[in-house]
C-alpha cells in the first residue's frame, strides 16, 4: 500500500476546500466604475459621561478670563502652571469655574460652545472658548495585523481610518460581518457592518465614537486552516504509525 499517496491525498482534499473567494475580501466590490454615491451619514461627536475635555477660556483681557481656567500649580520662578481637564461626571455634567455645574451630556463640542458662552456672558466680554476631547480612543480587536488601543487625534474617526490605524484586516478577517461594541453611558450597543459593500458608508458605526470597540471575526477560511490544522497533526500521527508499522513488517521479513 501506498501510504505517501494516501496522505498527500487527503491534505490535497482538505487545502481545496479552505479556498476562499476575491469577492470575500474586496471593499466595495458593488461600486461601479465613475459612479457618485453622496452620503447623508452627517456626524458631529457628543460627549458621553467620562469624557476627558480640555476647555480653555480667552479674551483680550487674559487677567478677566483666568479665572474661569484651572490651572495646577503657580506661576512661580518662571513655572508654567498645567492646565487640567474636566471629567464628564455619571451625571453629564462639568464642574466649571464661578459658574459651577453645567450639563454637557449629549452635546456637540459646538453647542457646549455655545452653551459656556452664554453661562459666561454675565462675566466676560466676547470670550473665546476652546473645547477639545482628551480621551478619545477606539479598540480594533481580532483579526487584524495589530490589535490595540489606538488613541485618536481630532474629533472623528471612520472604521476604516481605525483599521488603517491597526494595520487593515488580515487575510483571514470577516469583512462583510464586522462588530462594533458601542457605549452610549453605561449601556452596549452592538452593531455590524458590511465592508465590502459601498453602503458601508452610510452605516451608523461608520464614524467611530469614544471608546467604541471594532471586532473583526475570523473567515470561514480561517476556521477551515484552524480545522486543517488539528486535521494535519492527526494525519501526520496516523502516518507515522503506518510507517512505523510498515518498516516492523518488512524488518520481520
């Protein structure tokens, strides 16, 4: 019996069966040539409850408008004092200098613009107010060259900028079945998107928020390679007990 023709056989059989398809890992591969799809997916970022914000308050007169800054430390022997973020409490509020509790929950970095200015009008004269989110992160998880953490510069982010960030999918990621783990202050949301498909685009996890966390599942040739895997080692385990067997049969002969 021909034992080496059995087992290249088989392997041969299980590698033809883990093939996957071009259309399985290509983005998009329902966009025609030339063509224009305008997106209505408008996104602004809300600030959600232990959002870290930097707020700095300005005017052309700096000595009116320090207090209403926080600082750590003083202006001592040419020490610059650090200016400290506020922390979005469970409550959606910020506890702001002279003016006490204001409620930022669900807000756009524009409208709590808006909002300060006008709890700050009683104080200061046209006041120029700077808001930026200091804790902006997302998570790529799975199969992906470099699963992390990834902090984000700015106030948005897309999926795919996000997994620009970790790598792009490998060769073995879902792409038309991506999880994103969303928080809206304390409560998941889960959502799933469809990256070879153009109306990916207008998905409501298109643009990533605070904290959201992506997952990118394992393919269907990925399973087949994990199974070939465990196939293999039992394959190779029954050839060596055939030839193991084979080389006492022709010894005792």
């Amino acid at each position: 019996m021909n034992y080496r023709k059995i087992l290249t056989s088989l392997i041969l059989i299980l590698l033809l069966g883990s093939c996957a398809s071009k259309k399985d890992l290509v983005y998009f591969n329902d966009a025609n040539d030339f063509e224009t799809l305008v997106g209505d997916n408008l996104y602004a970022y809300k600030f959600k409850t232990n959002d870290l914000v930097s707020i700095n308050v300005s005017t052309l007169d700096p000595e009116a408008s320090m207090p209403f800054n926080l600082f750590r430390g003083s202006q001592q022997g040419g020490f610059i004092p650090e200016q400290i973020d506020y922390i979005v409490n469970k409550d959606g509020n910020i506890d702001f200098p002279v003016i006490g509790s204001v409620k930022i929950l669900g807000l756009t970095p524009q409208e709590a613009q808006v909002l300060l200015k006008e709890k700050l009008s009683p104080y200061l004269k046209d006041p120029i107010i700077n808001i930026r989110l200091n804790n902006f992160v997302v998570t790529v998880l799975g199969q992906v060259r470099n699963p992390g953490t990834y902090p984000v510069n700015g106030e948005q982010i897309t999926i795919f900028q996000a997994l620009g960030l970790a790598g792009d999918l490998d060769i073995k990621g879902e792409r038309d079945n991506v999880l994103v783990i969303r928080d809206f202050n304390g409560t998941k949301v889960y959502n799933r998107i469809d990256l070879t498909k153009k109306e990916a685009l207008n998905s409501p996890v298109y643009y990533l928020t605070q904290n959201d966390v992506v997952y990118v599942e394992p393919n269907n040739s990925a399973v087949r390679t994990s199974n070939l895997d465990n196939r293999a080692s039992i394959l190779v385990s029954i050839a060596s007990v055939l030839i193991t067997s084979t080389v006492i049969l022709l010894t005792r002969n």
